[in-house]
C-alpha cells in the first residue's frame, strides 16, 4: 500500500490550508471521527486556530515554514481556492494533497475554469479574455450589451466584476476592477441560481447532495433554500455536471459548482469551487451527513458517508451586524444556529449562519 493510498486513523492528521470558518468547519468535523487536524494560515487569529491542535501561522510563500508542515501532516487539503498553487505544488511533492493541486490551477483563473468546463461538454456562458481596453471593446462588439467583467482570478462574494450595460464606458469598466487580466461573460437572464455539491472518495465513489436554490445580494449569498423547487430531470442534469467535472479533475473530496437555471430550461456553469462551500452549510443540520464530515471522509480515504437530508431547510448567512440577533436567533424553534468565533465584526463579513428546518416534503 502507497502513502497516497493508505487511510487516516485517529493518529494521523490532517493539514488545512486557510484558516477561516471553513477550515474551522473541516477541523470540528474531523474531531468526531478522530481526526486530529493542524491549520496552516498567514492570518493572526484565524476563526480555525480556536478548534485544532497545533497551527503554523506563515505566508504560503514560505517554503520553510511548508516543509515543516509537511513534515507534521499525514495529508494536507484546503478550505478556500486562492492558496497559491505553487503551495499545493510543493506540499504535493511530499505528501498527498486532496483535492489535487489540478483543481487549483482550473479554478484560480475563470478562463481556464471556462475553458475546461467547456472542453468536459459542459453549457457555459459565451466569454472572451480581456487584457487591454481594446480587447474589451473588441469582447463587447462579439458577446454584445449587457455583459459581465470580471477579474480572471481572486473575486469572491461579487468583489472584482462589474455589470457594463448600454452607454457604459469599457475603459472606466475596467479601470472599476483595476485594469486586472479579465473575462467579458455574456450577461444571463436567469431563471434562479443553483448549486450541487458532489463529493468524491479516494475511490472514484461519487455522492452527491440535492442541489440547493440560492439568492445573492450585492454579491454575497444570502440564504441556500432546499428543495430548490426544480424538477427531477433537472436536478439529475445539475448532479450530472457536478461528476463530470470531479472524475475529470480525478477529484478528492467535496466539490461545488454553482449553475444558471435559464428560463428555457437550460443549465449553465457560473462556476466551480474546489472545497466545501457557503450553500452547501445547511447539510450540517439536515443531512446524515455534513458536507464537511463528508470531505473530511474522502481526504482521509475513508467510506464516505450517506448525503440524504432528513429535513428541509433554509440557510441564511449572518453578515456583518446581522450577527448581533444571534440570542433570537438560537431561541427560535428548529433553528439550528452556527457562529465562527470572529472577532472582527464588519459590513459584508460573515459571522456565522442559522439554518431553519421544516418536515421534509415531496418537493
């Protein structure tokens, strides 16, 4: 048996990457199967830092500092895609790292995450990279008005894109998202937005969760609704993507990929995140079990465990002052209430989520 093959038991470890409300999320997971985990992150005070046994607080630049997690690891996996794949290359070369550095390289830039979802057979919106204003004009004659401009790497929660509608100026739309290397998308009249998260063993087992209905504001997700009123055929359509894309990536652990519902029916990829993910939160109150139990299995190369939820549910996000009803919010019957433990309370920050529970229908 290979070290990459073997399982992790309760005295092994597993190294996060990142040390936010994710990787907290990981690491309580991994504790009820045993599973001792050692944070990696550049933040002081990370929101993770509070739950494991041991942190190394460095820049993933720091190669020193990653061989000494190397060598304090069993394995290594991450809880957000902008770790700099040079990172994962170099941990990689030493020990396994799931999901696979691969998975970085595609999702860290939208023109490769497009282009290679495209090359799967997969429905994307009609895109051209953008380097210069000219090439934005040129983009915007081709894809047409309105579009999307958006930076080809490090936007998250709706920072680094802007909307360029009729009479707007290209130069100033790019100048908005600091004349970065870009992507013009064709805007999407959706019908709503969804997500599925799949999740893939060391196997090549694939399971999936039932795809959840989504509403942002501002750029920022606000709350994951399941069942997501979408018929059978397409939710099978949705679940389908999301494992298409996960044994092409030869995919470990929990993948989301997020699609456009189009008013005729279609399914579109918005895009994909190579981790557990904000709209997949309410699985850690209304399934067997959790998104973050799950990746935790498939990293350590453990059976995955059962993606069925036993109840309905409506994930809403707490952000920024939001937060302060939380006392409400933990009195309020089948409310189920998760805070990060962040100490920094600001606008567009997320400080925790509640998830409501019902009976579960036929929906």
């Amino acid at each position: 048996m290979t070290t990459s093959d073997r399982s992790v038991g309760p005295d092994q470890i597993i190294g996060i990457l990142g040390g936010g409300q994710l990787g907290r999320m990981l690491a309580l997971a991994g504790a009820r199967l045993g599973l001792r985990c050692q944070v990696f992150a550049p933040e002081p005070e990370s929101p993770a830092f509070d739950v494991v046994r041991r942190i190394t607080e460095a820049d993933y630049s720091d190669e020193s500092a990653l061989a000494r997690f190397a060598e304090d690891v069993d394995i290594v996996t991450y809880e957000f895609e902008n770790v700099p794949a040079r990172a994962a290359d170099f941990l990689a070369s030493r020990l396994p790292v799931r999901p696979g550095p691969m998975a970085l390289t595609v999702s860290q830039d939208r023109i490769a995450e497009k282009t290679f979802a495209r090359g799967c057979g997969l429905a994307v919106p009609d895109f051209l990279a953008v380097d210069s204003v000219d090439d934005l004009v040129r983009a915007i004659e081709t894809i047409g008005r309105p579009a999307v401009l958006k930076t080809r790497r490090f936007g998250y929660d709706g920072k680094g894109q802007v909307v360029i509608r009729s009479g707007d100026d290209p130069a100033r739309a790019l100048a908005t998202i600091g004349n970065q290397p870009a992507i013009l998308e064709a805007f999407v009249s959706f019908e709503r937005e969804i997500s599925v998260l799949v999740v893939r063993g060391v196997s090549g087992e694939i399971r999936h969760y039932d795809p959840v209905w989504n509403v942002h504001r501002s750029g920022i997700l606000r709350t994951s609704t399941v069942p997501a009123a979408i018929d059978v055929s397409l939710a099978a359509r949705a679940a389908l993507m999301g494992t298409v894309l996960a044994e092409k990536l030869d995919y470990v652990g929990v993948l989301a990929v997020e699609l456009f519902v189009t008013r005729d029916g279609q399914l579109l990829l918005n895009e994909m995140a190579p981790r557990v993910h904000n709209s997949g939160h309410w699985t850690e109150a209304a399934c067997h079990c959790s998104q973050f139990e799950n990746h935790m299995r498939a990293v350590a190369g453990l059976p995955l465990g059962s993606t069925r939820r036993h109840s309905d549910a409506v994930m809403q996000n707490l952000i920024g002052a939001s937060v302060k009803d939380w006392r409400r919010h933990a009195a309020e019957e089948g409310t189920v209430l998760h805070l990060y433990g962040k100490r920094d309370q600001r606008e567009g920050r997320k400080m925790g989520h509640l998830t409501r529970l019902s009976p579960l229908s036929q929906g």
